[in-house]
C-alpha cells in the first residue's frame, strides 16, 4: 500500500504527481506485463543480451 504524505497547503495536483512517481517506482505496471504472457527463461536471456549489446553500440556512437 503506497501512503503519499501531504502537507496542509499542498495541492492534489502535486499530491498525484508524487503518488504516481511512488507507483512507477514500485514496478507493478512492469511486472504486470511480464505476467501477461510466459516467456521462456532461454528467449529472456537472449532478448536481455540483445539489449545490452544495442545498449552498448549506441554508448560507443555517442562517444
């Protein structure tokens, strides 16, 4: 359960922004859609090291 403490003159605008930077940080919308559908731990491994790799020509590009 997220609590979001707000002070007295603060306003539910600011109060939203914090509650939904709270949830984002939990990771529960992430984890709700890796749940969707089962991915074999071997296609995981391989679509991780893709990402590194990719991760990896766009640091060497940028430099």
């Amino acid at each position: 359960m997220l609590i979001v403490p707000i002070k007295e003159n603060e306003s539910i605008d600011k109060a939203l922004k914090k509650f939904k930077k709270k949830f984002e940080k939990t990771g529960a919308v992430k984890q709700l859609r890796s749940r969707q559908a089962f991915e074999k731990p071997s296609v995981a491994r391989r679509t991780e090291v893709k990402k590194a790799v990719y991760k990896a020509q766009m640091n060497r590009s940028e430099d």
